[in-house]
C-alpha cells in the first residue's frame, strides 16, 4: 500500500496531504531540541579542542626541560622549588580516596589528579609518581622519594593502607587529619592578622609623621618664636624621637638587624632552640594555648597512626618527629625509650603535666588498659580542637578592645604632642 494512502472510516482510501505530514515530522523534531540551540555548532567544535589545565609531561628523573630556552629552565627553577601546601595534599588524598573507592585503579586516579592540580610543582610530583607506580613501584614507596612534599607520617598512613587492603579507608582519615591541621592552622594565623595589622600600620603613620609632618611643625615654632623649653613634655618626647629617626637611622637600623642576627644564631643553636620553645610554651597568654596545639597535634597524629596498623614505637616517633616545640620533641623520645623497656605511654606523661594535662594522661591510661588507643586518642583530640576554637574567641574578644584601647592612646599623645604648641603659638600670637 502507498504509505501516503489511509483507509477512511467509511473504508475509502484517501490522501494525506504533504503539508500536514511535513508538519508532522516538523513537530517531532522540535519535541527532541533545546532551546536557544542556534547556530552553536562551530561553537561546541572549538570548545571540545580546550582544557582546563595545560598538560604537563616533566617527569622527574625521566623527562625534563633541561633542552629548552633560558627563560623555561629559569621557570623551572622557581617551580621545582615552590612548596605544595596542606591544602593541596588534602585534596588530593580526598578525591584519591573517593576515586579508588569508586573502583577507578591507583595509577589512573593519581593521573587524573595531576592533571587537575593547579599547583605545577605538585602536578610534577604526581606525574613522577604516576609514571613510578607504572613501573612497578607502589604508592606509598612513589610518595617517600618526594620528602619535602610527603612527610613521613603521610608514608606510613599510606603503605598502612595498602598492606590491610584498606586504602581507601586510611586516605580518607589521612585527608580528614590534613584538613583540620590546615584549619587550625588558618585560625591561628587568623587570630594573630588583626594585632600585627594594627601594630604596622601605627609603626608606618609613626614614621610617616616624624620624618615628613613634625619637621614642618618645629620649624613653624621656630619662627614663631617659642623655645624649646617652652614646649610641652610630650613634644619634647617627640622632638628627641624625631631626631633620632632622621638623623641615627643607620644606627637604629644596625642595632635591629644585629639583635636579630643574634637571636637567630642562638635559637638555631640546640640549647637555644630548646631555650625558646620552652620560653613560649611558659608565656602567659600565648603560652597554654600553644601547649594546646601541641597536645592536639600530637595526640590525633598517634591515634591516626594507631589506627593505620603501624607499630606503636613507629607512631611515637613520627608523631614526635611533627611538632615543631623542642621541648615536646624531648618528651616523645623519652616516651619512646619507656615504652621500649616494657613501659606505658601514660605512666611516663604522669609525670609531665605541664606538657600533658592529668586528664590527658588518664584518657590515654583507660585506651591501654582496653586497647583502644587509637580510638581514645581521636576523641581527646576532638576535645581538644573544641578547647582551642574556645580559646581562640576568649582571646579575639579579648584583643579587640584592647587594640582599640591602644591605638586610642597612640591617637590621643600624637595629637597633644603636635596640637599644644600650636596652641601656645595662637595664644602668642593673640597677645
């Protein structure tokens, strides 16, 4: 039968008309378009040739840019020694964990995290480590060639989890470790900008008023007649400043950056070092908040690793190897060397309760007595994140007024310094 012919009703044949079958197959193609879908063809062609990140192809040890221009290896240069950050690594330890817990293999996940990174010096190091694991090493023994990137502990987590089978699991803990250290890390920067901030900024306007606006001003007395005896005490304060800004810079400027030189060879000397990280830990104010970061850290990076299956005298020893203060350094060896002996973690923090406060020392005390350590460690450490966010807002409240304190005084002496004389000389100038 002719497809255009139709059977009527009253069984005659008939003819559908071209123009309402053409609007027919007209309505089915609209049902299956976008709209605004005009002219986009060329469009979407040039866009499937971009990428978001440009291919990087410098692979430590294999391929490099050692063939290239002055200005490429000089870019090199500055890459390869530019530093990968917390939150970099956080990210990449996340979306590993949710890649290799989606099924997607080791190689092609650290590949495809390469590609994404924006930092050039991590996006090298993860080709590096990509193109090792190709060829027969594992992740965690790719990672450890890269020490100023991975530290130790990120190592053991990391060949923890591919010795249990459970890899996934521990970069998902060990991106959850990172991310609260960056956070922490954030804050306290954060609660120290405000202070600094507004000690800068008075240094600057001091400078700024001594050396271009109070010379004008004494000469404008000068000329008017007033002595310098005359003058109030604060102006006179002023006037002794002044000249030794304008006329001993150079000495003030030897005296700071000698006092600095010396501190700098005594803290890096072993008994400075552990002179000043004592001195910090003992101030009044920054001091026990300082004790508590030092704690946290330490305690989440044990349970962390206790957690990952790794020996208890390898925990210690990089949980200790991650603090900064000498004088927790010391603490952790001397807790290694008990527990070597047959000792308990907390039998030898009973006697330091300075460093470790009592009730840290029970908690821990109650997680060997029921081999949960690691699990007990995690939750002091969560008690403890909870303390130092406290102590964080305590002393924010604490140095807002007081910075406004501050700077009101510094305001109010600049002015009566530079506002009595004039005074005086329109009193003089009245009479």
């Amino acid at each position: 039968m002719d497809p255009d012919i139709k059977i009527t009703s009253g069984g005659k044949a008939g003819h559908v008309s071209s123009a309402k079958k053409t609007h027919r197959k007209d309505a089915d193609a609209t049902d299956y378009m976008v709209e605004g879908v005009v002219g986009g063809a060329e469009i979407l062609k040039s866009v499937k040739t971009l990428r978001d990140v440009e291919e990087e192809d410098v692979i430590y040890g294999v391929y490099d840019n050692s063939d290239k221009g002055i200005f490429t290896r000089i870019n090199d240069f500055l890459i390869d020694r530019s530093k990968v950050g917390l939150k970099d690594r956080s990210y990449f330890f996340h979306m590993l964990a949710v890649m290799v817990d989606g099924g997607i293999p080791v190689i092609r996940a650290v590949k495809s995290l390469a590609g994404r990174s924006t930092n050039k010096r991590f996006q090298r190091v993860l080709n590096t480590i990509a193109y090792n694991c190709e060829h027969g090493s594992n992740l965690s023994q790719a990672m450890s060639r890269f020490e100023d990137v991975f530290d130790e502990a990120e190592v053991g987590i990391v060949k923890s989890g591919e010795a249990t089978g459970r890899l996934d699991v521990m970069l998902f803990k060990l991106s959850e470790q990172l991310d609260k250290k960056h956070d922490l890390h954030m804050k306290l920067w954060g609660a120290a900008v405000y202070p600094l901030a507004v000690l800068a900024v008075l240094l600057l306007v001091s400078i700024g008023m001594l050396v271009w606006v109070f010379p004008t001003l004494l000469n404008l007395l000068k000329e008017g007649g007033i002595a310098e005896g005359a003058l109030p005490l604060p102006t006179r304060m002023l006037i002794v400043l002044q000249s030794s800004v304008v006329n001993y810079w150079w000495v003030i400027l030897i005296v700071l950056f000698s006092a600095y030189g010396l501190f700098s060879v005594f803290v890096k000397s072993d008994y400075g070092a552990l002179t000043w990280d004592y001195w910090k830990l003992k101030m009044r104010i920054f001091g026990p908040l300082l004790r508590k970061v030092y704690v946290l850290r330490f305690i989440s990076l044990l349970g962390l690793l206790i957690e990952s299956g790794l020996p208890v005298i390898k925990c210690l020893k990089i949980a200790g190897s991650s603090l900064s203060n000498r004088v927790y350094k010391v603490q952790a060896q001397e807790i290694i060397d008990n527990v070597r002996v047959g000792g308990r973690i907390s039998d030898t923090l009973k006697y330091s309760e300075f460093l470790f406060p009592p009730e840290v020392v029970q908690m821990l005390r109650v997680g060997e007595k029921s081999a949960t350590l690691g699990t007990i460690s995690q939750k002091i450490a969560d008690q403890y994140q909870r303390e130092i966010d406290n102590s964080l807002k305590k002393l924010s409240s604490v140095f807002e007024p007081f910075m406004i304190l501050f700077v009101g005084l510094f305001v109010a002496l600049l002015a009566l310094a530079i506002m009595a004389p004039i005074f005086n000389l329109s009193g003089a100038i009245g009479v």
